[in-house]
C-alpha cells in the first residue's frame, strides 16, 4: 500500500512570512491570502497530499473579540487552499481545540463544543473542504465532541489525532490505547498522534494504538524536541526523514510534520518505504478515557449505581447530590470493580439529564468503562453520548422492538451490548429455550455489524427458593451461550438467594458455579468481600492469577484482622472506647464500636448519650487549642461513620432523625481557593450540622437559586482575592432578594469585619472556629 | 519532586511543629501519595522587557515596575499539577472529606515547593551568567491585574504545552497551577517578603492566617 503524506506546520511558516507573536494565525492568513497560498503551495509541490487549512483555532470562542465570525475565516481559508491545491491535494478543515476545559472538572459543556465544532464543520463543507481533520486534541471528551459534530453535520471523512507526552499520555490523561478504541468505534476514518514530541519519542504511542485498532494510523509529530529557551526543534528534515521511517514499516499509511517542520520536511519524507501489512488489532474490549479494560478473564461489573431498594441513592437523585454518587463510584473502583453499571430510574426525576450528569460525574472519578442501564432508549442515547471510552447498553432482550430500538443504537456509538434471554413470551423456563432467544438475538446482531463478542448475554437468574430447579438451568444456559455462540456472559447473581438466610454465602457459592460454567462478566456488588473472594479464588485456581499473586495480596492481611475483631469488647469498655476512638480518629473502630452498641442501645441513646458527647470533647478541646485541625478533621470523619451507622440503624427501623441546616456554602465566583472553606465545611459538619457544598467558583445565580430552593437559614461565602470580593457583593444582593431570611456569613483572609459590612453581610468569621460559632448563635 | 510537609501543615492552618505524632504520620502518608501521583510541568519563556511590560504581554502596576526596575528581561512562566491533581484531591474527599483536605494542602504545597526549586536552580543558571533574578511576582498579586494572565497564557502557549486555560472569570484551570514571571537584572536583587512589595502591598494581609502567626505565605 502507498503511503500517503500530510503536511508540515502552519503557525511557524506564517511567523516567519512575517505574522507577530500574539496574532490569531487564521486571521492573519485570512488577511495575508496570497502568503497563505503560498504556504500551501509549497507544501503540496513538497509532495503533501492532503493539506490542512489555516482553520486551527477558527472557532466562534478563539475568534470572540476578533472581530470575526467563524464562518467568514474558514470560507476564506478553506478556499485559498483549495486554490493552492489546485487539485493537486485534498483540503482538511483543520479542527484544534477550543481552549476551553470540558465539564465536569472544567467550564466547558459538552453541548457549548458540540455546537462550537459543528459550526466549523458546516462551514468547511460549504466552503468546499474534502475531509475534517481534528487534531491536537488532549482531552478524548472534546475530541469525542468534534468527531459527532464532524459525523452529525457532514458526510465528510473524519481524521482525528491527539497530543501525548512521553507517558503514553494526553494532559488531561487520555491513554493512547483508549484514543484508539473510542475513536475506532464512534467510526472515524483515521486516527493517530500529532505534535506531542519527536519522531522517536512517539513511537511507543504508536505501537500502543497499532495494537487496539485496525483503521489507518496517522503519524504527525515534532521536528524533535524544543530547546526550552530558544523554542528551536532540534531535528533537521533529513533526520526527521530518517527517524520517521520506521512508521511505514510498522503500517502508519499518513505521515507529516507538525511543529518546528517545514516542506523540506515533507519532501524528504518521499523517500520513505511501501506501508506493510498490519497484524490484526485486539477488538474485545471496553474502555473509559484513562483504561483499556481487555475482556478477557473474569470482568466484575459493580451494580452499586441504582436507586432500586435505595433510599439514600434516590434521595441523592431527587436533589441532584453528585457527590453522593461519584462516592459509590469510587468505592467500587477501589474494591476491585471493572465496569460500573449505571442506573438512575427513578419516577419524578428527568432520567435523561440526569443519566448525561451521572456518567460524566462518575467518570470524572473514576478509570472505568461505564455500562448505561435504561428501559429507555433515549436515555440510552443519552449516556452513550455523555459517556467518554467503549460502553456497554444494558439492555436489549428476544423483543423485535428493543432489538429495532437498541442495535442501531450500539452500532452507531460503538458499545457493546447486554442481552437478556427473555421475550415477547416471558422468560423462558428451559436452558433450550433460552438459547434461542440468544441466538436471535445474535444474528440480529450481526445484521446492524456487530460482532458476537460485542455481545455480553444474560441467561437471567431466577430465585432459588421459589424455582430450585432453576439454578441448574440457568448455569446450563450459560455454558452453552459461551461455547456455541462465543459471545460474553453477564449474570446479575444476588437475585438467587432471595429469601433464604445467610444470602452471601449462597449467592458466592453460585457465583463460583456460574464462573466455571463461563461466566465472564458477573454483576454484582463489589463491596460485599464474600462476592469479591470468591471471584479472587475463582482466579488463582483457574490460574488466570499467575503464581497466586493477587490471591496473596488480597489474603494476606484478613488473618490479623479477623483476631482483632474477635475480640470483643465488654460493655463499658465499649463507651469508654468510642470516646477514645472518636478523638483518636479512627473511622473504622468508631463505626464497630457503634454497631455493638447499638446491639443492646436505643439509636437515639447512643447518639445523645455517646456520641455528640465524644463530639463535646472534641470541640472543646479544639477550642481550648490542644487539639488541632488535622486531629478535629480526623475526629470529625470517625465520629460520621459512627452517625452513618445510626442512621443505617434508624432506616431500617423507619425512623427519620431531624438535622441543623441545612448551611449553603460556595466559593464565589472567579475563586479557586477553597481550601479555607472546606475546612469550614467540615467543621460545621463536625458540629453536626447539614452542610450543602456548592463548591468553588459559584455564580451568584447559582447560589441565589440553591439557597431559595433549599431555604437555607444560613449561607456562607468565601473569597481569597480582592478580585473576587466584588462577586461577593453581587452574590449577597442576589440571595437578599431570592432567599431575604438567610443569614450571610463571610470569611476569606482578603475581608475583615468591616469588608463584610460594607458589602452587606450579616457576619464575618475569621476561621473556621468563628465559623461554628455564629453558626451555634444562629441555628441552636 | 518533594514535599515540604510543614508548608502543608500551614495550608491546613496550623503548626507541623505543634502537631501530634499521629496526625503528622497522617499528612506524611498522604503527603508521599501526592509524590507518587503527581506530576508537576513547567513551560517558560524569555523575554526582552519593554517600557509596557514584556514582549508579548504589557505590566500595569506600581508593584511590578518596582520589581523589574532593574530588569532587561523577563522571564514568564506557569507551572500546573495537571488536571490528575484535581482527580485525585476529588476522590480523596469523596471517600473522607479529612484525608481530602489534607490532600488539597499536600497538592498546594507540592506545587509551591516544586516552583521554588524550579525558581532556585534558575538563579543558579543565571547566576553563572552574570545574571540575577528578582522574587517571583504573579498577576493577582499587590496590583498587578489578573488579566494579564491572558496575554501571558497565550505567550507561553499554556493550553497547547501544558494543557492548561483560563475561564471568563480569569481563574487558572486545573486549579492547582500558577502563573508568575521573575525579572532578569545585571545587579543582585533583594527579597521582598516582608518589606516593601511583599506583604506590605498585599491584598490579603488583614485576613491572612500567615501573618497572624508571624510568618508569611511565601505565595
Ligand atoms: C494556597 C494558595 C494557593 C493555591 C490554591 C489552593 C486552593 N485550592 O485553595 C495555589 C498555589 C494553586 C494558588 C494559586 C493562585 N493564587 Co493563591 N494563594 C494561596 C495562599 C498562599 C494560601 C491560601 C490558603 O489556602 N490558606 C490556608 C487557609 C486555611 O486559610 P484561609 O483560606 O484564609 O481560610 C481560613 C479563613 O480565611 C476562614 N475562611 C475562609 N473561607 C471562609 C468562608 C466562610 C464562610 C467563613 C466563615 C470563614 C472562611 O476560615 C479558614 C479556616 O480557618 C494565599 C495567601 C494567603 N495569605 O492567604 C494565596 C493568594 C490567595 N493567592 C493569590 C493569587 C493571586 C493566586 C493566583 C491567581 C496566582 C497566579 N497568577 O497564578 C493563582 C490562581 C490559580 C488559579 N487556578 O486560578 C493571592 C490573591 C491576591 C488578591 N488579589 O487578593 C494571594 C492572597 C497571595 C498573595 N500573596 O497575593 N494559590
């Protein structure tokens, strides 16, 4: 196969042609067109067969304040390379990023870049461009967003590359792996690395990407590295040339240059080699942003972001609390999870906003691939667009209008698919039968392009106690699923020791049974340690955990423990100990201290009576000075745990405690620093009042609106900067009229007592002590 | 890359020297994780200092015409910890708002410290060329504007080099990223902590938990 070759820089030739330091180069060559058409025009007699419009950065938020709008410099520019062309090149619309960082951990929503870059792409269609090129992208998000904008508003053959560092990473931590899969399968045309460093360095990039994906590779790098002070690229074109010729011979079709080359460069890439053959890619798998997860071996799927039974999750959802959320998320991760399972049905709520928040929430925590679990198609739609990486739908069934509504849907976005053995009929009784709503399901499948390990098949558990039988056929199912149709099996596995005692040892126990009858992909909760040890024996015995690794890992620590908690502690001892454990910090022996004594105590006893007495002390010693923040904030997180286990005592009884608050707390707009206020936050909380956290760099609106919905009796704002007072100011007029009964306290080192009169607050608190204070004064 | 634990400890407001064993093993064990998972990066670039300013980004101010009287150029800079660093403070809190804190301060002080090294051995490099650099001097600072973060920013190339932009609202994202210029001199240059241009002419001096202590923030 015949290379085919790119070309080489735009922003250093137009410096040289005599553009200053600072200039948007799209305007510049939009105004300098006959040096923008030489530039091109050197590069395509240098060889370059597709060439790159001076479009980079000719996005309606660079250009804001230019004086120009998008549509005027990507008409004009697209057009002068076209006339360089002369037919001689393709023309890319060049796409870069918007310079803007993307939701949740940034100010930019998906939405904001989608419209932004379908703009771009309308108008370099219109202007009569071959192919849209994104490149220089280091967050997969926003190049996800280009490539469906891209798709979405052009039939045009979408490339896409992205900049790494010498980790095999962008900066915003997208993996090259990951790149390669997500990109593959939301159908780009060709993808590969740019700028980033040298010929040489990227080289491991490269390979990285060979290995996960079949469709051409692009190969566009630095003229080797910079020297820090001078800005110069350290390669000159033969060198480049030579470094570069390895990419050929590893299959790389496109090759160019990016900083520091020119069409010397390009010309001396002509003398390169045919492209080889490639090997074929790993397709089975899944990915988030930061991990490749391999479908191989036992995958656990954690089933912890659900409201169903969850009185706690459905709260959360109802009042939007993110934080709640993304917590199950991580402690999943951390116990050993592979794949989150996403649910947000909940009657009442907007299901399809919320799945878009819930998936972009928890991958902003988390490394996993998500699996969008909906009845609904829509919010499916929804999750699969928000969601960064290969996910999976949870899920199709036997029925001819799911299979109508989900498969377009996996084809289109690139997920896998989840199964389930059951149809217009019902769930069938036998293993038979079950098989051939799955091999339905398969060949349909295949129809919309799917292959069968895209498919991860559900053979369905039914409870043990009322079908015993059922257990056998179900592992039947499974079995044969694996073996004559060599998709995935995926088994949500609790539902088997319903209404029978000690359901963990039953459920593990079926859970083994069901891994060495095949199944791959268990869903189940990872938190619950009987699930995960059985999985982490399944390993070591099938030998999948080489040497007993990880068994050893996991197991060594359990004896030591297991003897501390034997020994039980009497009963005075008990309430002597939580006090200790309390002001020492210790979560975890807090928690157990509490769980004996609520054995034998009324949950109100042992939170008056044992509890915010352990807190009392706490405080006072804190006030007194002899004991400092670090310790307070320790005290404070084990003495919650000891709360949370109250709490949990309390809702299974069906009580409701009454909490103070709730107290609204934000750092204003245009502030980073929270430091300050989280302090704040956790002092209160330590206090033991209800705190809503908006955290930092919070609109005025935005604080206004929450304190009106909330009611909050109490709001406080912080400010660091003298910048940043003045949206204090704004803020407190804005809750004046939306919230008038809110007490407003201010705090940051930038204001003193007289500051927060004058710009009208009710009080100002110096620390977080201070803070605690007036709050006593006025919630009680 | 190491941590000054008891720069750490000032961030959470209060004493390393003061603290109890436990609580000092808890910033340490946390402290060393911010180590391991880290990464700071650094882009800089010299420029000829103007009557404005700097080429490529203008000053207005009396504080940094007083820092640079002496200068020929200018050395603007930003250092970042990478949006890893905001992931990571994130799921610290998540999963206990204590360790949370102590992991935002740890990330805090693990970038001032790696800018202060950074800063040390520049000196050093000038310093063998005859040249001597001022204290380091960021826009928010006494009045210098903020805004100027945008013309440096673009200088420096900050999104495409280092991954890192600035929202309407002026702030630095990812949060823990600093932007900052030295002056580069032919004569030895004081330091300014204490004294004129130092905390003297600083926005947050009546509040400053530092101060109160009778240190300074050394920001
Ligand atoms: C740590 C720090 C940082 C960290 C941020 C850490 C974080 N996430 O919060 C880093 C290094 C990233 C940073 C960066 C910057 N910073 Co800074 N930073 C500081 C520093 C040194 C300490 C702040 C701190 O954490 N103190 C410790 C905590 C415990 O104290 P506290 O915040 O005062 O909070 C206590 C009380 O004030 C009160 N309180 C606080 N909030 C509230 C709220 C309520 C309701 C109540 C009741 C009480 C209360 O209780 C708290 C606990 O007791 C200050 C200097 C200073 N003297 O304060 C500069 C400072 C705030 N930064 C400043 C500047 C300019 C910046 C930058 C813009 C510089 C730059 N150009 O790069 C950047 C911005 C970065 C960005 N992303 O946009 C300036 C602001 C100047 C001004 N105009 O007002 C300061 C004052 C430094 C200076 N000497 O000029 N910074």
């Amino acid at each position: 196969m015949d290379k085919i070759l790119l070309d080489g820089a735009m922003g250093t030739r137009l410096l040289q042609a005599g553009m200053e330091t600072g200039q948007l180069p799209e305007v510049w060559g939009m105004t300098h067109p006959e040096v923008l058409e030489r530039i091109h025009r050197e590069y395509v007699e240098a060889g370059a067969e597709i060439i790159l419009a001076d479009t980079f950065c000719a996005n309606p938020l660079k250009l804001k304040g230019s004086g120009w709008e998008a549509e005027e410099v990507i008409q004009s520019n697209v057009r002068t390379a076209g006339k360089a062309s002369g037919g001689r090149a393709r023309v890319a619309l060049d796409i870069g990023p918007l310079g803007k960082m993307m939701e949740p951990l940034g100010d930019m929503t998906f939405e904001e870049a989608y419209r932004a870059f379908a703009r771009m792409v309308r108008a370099g269609a219109a202007a009569g461009a071959d192919l849209v090129f994104i490149e220089t992208m280091s967050d997969l998000s926003e190049a996800r967003a280009a490539v469906l904008a891209a798709r979405e508003h052009s039939a045009l053959p979408v490339f896409v590359t992205m900049t790494f560092e010498k980790n095999g990473r962008t900066f915003s931590g997208t993996e090259a792996g990951a790149m390669a899969v997500t990109l593959d399968r939301l159908g780009v045309d060709a993808l590969g690395v740019n700028c980033s460093l040298g010929p040489a360095e990227v080289r491991p990039v490269v390979e990285r990407m060979l290995a996960l994906t079949d469709k051409p590779l692009i190969v566009k790098p630095n003229a080797g590295l910079p020297d820090p002070e001078t800005g110069r690229y350290n390669l000159d074109a033969a060198e480049f040339a030579r470094q570069m010729a390895v990419y050929p011979a590893l299959g790389v079709r496109y090759l160019g240059g990016c900083c520091g080359t020119g069409p010397e460069y390009i010309s001396a890439l002509r003398g390169l080699g045919q492209v080889a053959g490639r090997k074929a890619a790993a397709r089975d798998v899944l990915c988030s942003k930061s991990r490749v997860v391999p479908l191989s071996g036992v995958r656990i799927i954690g089933e912890r972001i659900n409201p169903t039974g969850k009185k706690r999750f459905q709260q959360a959802l109802r009042e939007g609390d993110l934080d709640h959320i993304m917590a199950r998320a991580v402690e999943q991760e951390e116990a050993g999870a592979d794949v989150l399972d996403i649910n947000v049905g909940l009657p009442g709520i907007d299901e399809k906003r919320t799945m878009e928040q819930v998936v972009r929430a928890v991958q902003s925590v988390t490394d996993l691939p998500v699996m969008i679990d909906s009845s609904s198609p829509e919010v499916i739609e929804a999750g699969l667009r928000a969601a960064c990486g290969r996910a999976v739908i949870n899920s199709v069934n036997g029925e001819e209008e799911k299979l109508r509504a989900i498969l377009p849907l996996a084809r289109r976005y690139g997920a896998a698919v989840v199964g389930l053995c059951l149809d217009e009929k019902g769930l069938p009784a036998g293993a038979e039968e079950r098989l051939q709503i799955a091999r339905r399901i398969v060949s349909r499948a295949a129809q919309e392009g799917l292959a069968p390990e895209d498919l991860l098949i559900d053979c369905l558990t039914m409870t043990a106690a009322s079908a015993q039988s059922q257990a056998m056929e179900t592992l039947r199912a499974v079995t044969r699923v694996r073996r004559e149709l060599g998709t995935h099996a995926c088994l949500g596995v609790s539902n088997i020791s319903f209404g029978l005692p000690c359901r963990e040892i039953l459920t593990a126990s079926f859970l083994t049974m069901a891994m060495y009858a095949g199944l791959d992909m268990p869903i189940v909760n990872p938190n619950r340690t009987e699930i995960l040890d059985a999985v982490a024996c399944f390993r070591a015995l099938k030998g999948e955990d080489r040497g007993f690794e990880s068994y050893t890992r996991r197991f060594a620590l359990r004896r030591g423990q297991e003897q501390a908690a034997a020994a039980a502690p009497a009963p005075e001892e008990r309430a002597e100990g939580l006090l200790g454990a309390v002001l020492r910090g210790m979560a975890g022996e807090t928690e157990r201290l509490t769980r004996a004594l609520l054995e034998d105590t009324d949950p109100m006893e042992v939170v008056e009576k044992h509890l915010i007495p352990a807190l009392d002390e706490v405080g006072d010693r804190y006030e007194k000075g002899t004991l400092f923040l670090p310790q307070l904030l320790s005290a404070s997180s084990a003495a919650q745990r000891g709360f949370a286990a109250v709490k949990a005592r309390m809702t299974e009884s069906g009580r409701n405690e009454t909490q103070k608050g709730p107290i609204l707390l934000a750092t204003v707009e245009g502030d980073i620093h929270d430091i300050g206020k989280n302090i704040v936050k956790v002092v209160l909380e330590n206090y033991g009042y209800t705190v809503v956290d908006l955290g930092k760099d919070v609109p005025a609106e935005r604080v206004a609106l929450e304190a009106a919905r909330l009611q909050a009796p109490m709001l406080g704002l912080s400010a660091l900067m003298t910048t940043t007072v003045p949206a204090m100011e704004k803020t407190i007029r804005l809750v004046r009229e939306k919230c008038p009964g809110c007490f407003i306290l201010v705090g940051g080192a930038v204001l003193t007592p007289e500051h927060a009169a004058r710009i009208g607050a009710d009080a100002y608190a110096g620390d977080a002590k201070a803070a605690a204070d007036a709050a006593r004064r006025v919630l009680g | 890359m190491t941590l000054d634990l008891t720069a750490a400890a000032r961030f959470l407001g209060c004493e390393w020297k003061a603290l109890e064993e436990g609580e000092r093993t808890k910033i340490a064990r946390i402290g060393a994780e911010a180590e391991r998972t880290l990464r700071f990066r650094l882009v800089s670039r010299l420029v000829k200092k103007t009557s404005s300013g700097g080429e490529g980004a203008a000053l207005p101010g009396e504080d940094v015409k007083g820092l640079l009287k002496d200068a020929e150029e200018i050395l603007f800079f930003c250092g970042t910890l990478g949006e890893e660093s905001a992931r990571w403070i994130r799921r610290r809190f998540l999963m206990d708002p204590a360790e949370g804190l102590i992991a935002d301060a740890c990330a805090s002080a693990l970038l001032e410290g790696a800018l202060d090294e950074w800063e040390r051995e520049r000196t050093k490099a000038f310093r063998a060329r005859g040249r001597f650099l001022t204290d380091r001097f960021s826009p928010g600072y006494g009045d210098l504007p903020l805004g100027v973060q945008r013309e440096i920013c673009a200088l420096l190339e900050t999104d495409r080099r280092l991954g890192v932009t600035l929202t309407e609202s002026l702030m630095l994202l990812p949060e823990k990223t600093v932007t900052a210029l030295m002056g580069v001199c032919p004569v030895p240059q004081p330091h300014r902590a204490f004294g004129e241009g130092g905390c003297v002419r600083c926005a947050a001096k009546e509040g400053c938990l530092f101060r109160q202590r009778g240190g300074y923030c050394h920001g």
